[in-house]
C-alpha cells in the first residue's frame, strides 16, 4: 500500500493564504500521471508556518481530491511528541490513510528519545506510521538499531530515509520484516536505494514531473532496468537543480513556469535566487515533456521561454 512513487506535496499559497484550487488541481495530476501516494504538510508543503486548522484543511482537502484513488499520509513535522500526538488525531479523523512522522527537529534527542517519541505516536493513535529520518534538516540521525526496535511496534509500517546512505536499506533489511516498508527521500538516488533494498521514493521531484517518476518507479519493479537508468538519467538535472536551495523553493518556482500555483513561499522560506531560476529553467528544458505528457505543450512553451 505504501510504495512506488509518494509525491510530498507543496502547499500553494496565494497573498498568504491557501490557494485551495491550484492544491486540488495539483492533487488531481498528479494521480492521472501516476503518483501512487500523497503527503500533504510534510516538509516540503512548508509544515512549519502552517496553522493547526491550515494543516487539518489541507489534510481534508487531500483526502476528499483523491477521493480514495491513492492513500494520503498525513505529514507530522513538529519537536513536541505530545503536539506529534495531537496532529496525529487530526490526521486520523481527517482521513489519512497513514502519517509520516518526521525525526524532531532542533530538539536533537538520543536514540532512546527517539524510539520513546515515535512510540508514543504510535500508541496514541490508531493510524499506520511511516518515520521520516531527515538528519540534514534535523541534526539526529536514526540508527538502524533505533529502526529496528521501531518496527516491532504496532502501526509503525516504514521508513522514509534521506540520510543519503546508501547501505541503509540493507542495513535496515537485515533488522526488520519482510513487509516493513522502506522508502528513499531524495530524488537524486531513488533508484540507487530501491536497488539496494528500497521499495520507493517519497518525492519533491513527483511535483513536477510525476508521470516521469512514476514510470521509474514502475521500470524497476518490472525489471526493467534499462528503462529505469534511462529515466534516471533523464531526471537527474532537475532533481539536481532543486537541490541548489532549500525545498519547496525550487519546486514552486518550476511550478509557476508550468502554470500551476503562485511562486509564493512564507518566510522564512523565499522564492529562488536568479541564478538558481535559471538552472532549473534550464533543467526543465533538458528533461522535456513526458510520454504521457507530464507537461502540456502550452506549459512547455512558457517554460522554454
């Protein structure tokens, strides 16, 4: 249920408030391309600056757009596990089909303070658990012992892993069961970790390009390797070029040449540098529009502008 390519949505805004339209909107292209998972508010839709009742909002709003096409798993980025609880109820009665709890940032806990954080989650609510271990935006990075004692806890499902360590899945492999999920969290190397042992991306890439994404993610589990390196090899520029600055920048800039939302961020977040602009004007030119036209030749013209 929970593999393939997962889009982490970003969360448009428009003069500062939620731009529910274009949320729906990208919601809804990103299934017909193939996406096979949604996250709302996680990281990367600007979790932080959003309010309680924005983030419940924006977790309804997912779930009644996918309309049960795809699961939805609700983002859960906070430092307080009694708030990680609290957004877990919400998601829970919202609908998600599942939360991704991210590693507590700045807060920098032990790994028995991790492993107390995620149980606690768990145990509070009736809702499948994916952790989210992002040691570059979190300053913790979690073991594949602290995973391995998570993953006998009830509702903890998988891991998202963004550590970029690509003997990780291996790792965690030998620890865990068969069925305990692991996903990759960083575009650039989804196809190396589903090769040594991943199952999936949870992507920012999938914002733009999902019908690209999800056709490497469907490559590989056909053993279509060939394929797979091809499209990985196709992508990589752009996903190289979001990298350059903090996400969802890149990825709102790229969506408002496509057309899509406003390039609009809330501090302390801003829009892309110029330098930067034009990478991934550049990259966008060097991927080009998808078979199942992930782009449509009007938005391509605007973005070869």
């Amino acid at each position: 249920m929970f593999d393939g390519l997962i889009s982490q949505l970003v969360t448009p805004f428009r003069n500062g408030a939620l731009d529910e339209k274009a949320f729906s909107s990208l919601v809804d292209w990103e299934i017909a391309e193939g996406v096979e998972g949604l996250v709302p508010c996680g990281a990367a839709g600007e979790a932080p600056t959003l309010t309680m009742a924005e983030r419940e909002r924006l977790i309804r709003l997912c779930v009644q757009t996918a309309g049960g096409r795809v699961p939805v798993i609700a983002g859960i980025v906070t430092s307080s596990t009694a708030t990680a609880i609290e957004m877990a109820r919400i998601a829970y009665h919202a609908g998600a089909n599942a939360a991704l709890v991210v590693v507590p940032p700045y807060s920098r806990p032990s790994q028995e303070g991790l492993y107390r954080h995620f149980e606690g989650v768990a145990n509070a609510v009736n809702l499948p658990i994916i952790i989210g271990n992002e040691p570059d935006r979190c300053a913790v990075d979690l073991h594949p012992a602290t995973v391995a004692r998570l993953a006998r806890v009830p509702n903890i499902v998988g891991i998202k892993d963004q550590s970029g360590n690509m003997r990780r899945p291996g790792e965690i492999a030998a620890l865990v069961s068969p069925d305990f999920v692991q996903l990759s969290g960083d575009d650039r190397t989804a196809l190396a970790f589903n090769a040594a042992g991943g199952c999936g991306c949870i992507s920012d890439l999938a914002n733009v390009a999902p019908g690209l994404c999800a056709e490497l993610q469907l490559a590989w589990r056909s053993a279509d390797g060939h394929k797979a390196y091809a499209l990985q090899r196709r992508l990589f520029p752009l996903a190289e070029a979001f990298a350059l600055e903090p996400s969802p920048g890149p990825v709102k800039y790229a969506l408002s040449l496509l057309r899509r939302m406003r390039n609009e961020l809330r501090l302390p977040l801003i829009p892309v540098a110029a330098e930067t602009a034009a990478k991934i004007s550049q990259a966008i030119d060097m991927v080009g529009p998808a078979q199942r036209a992930c782009w449509d030749d009007s938005n391509l013209r605007v973005a070869q502008r």
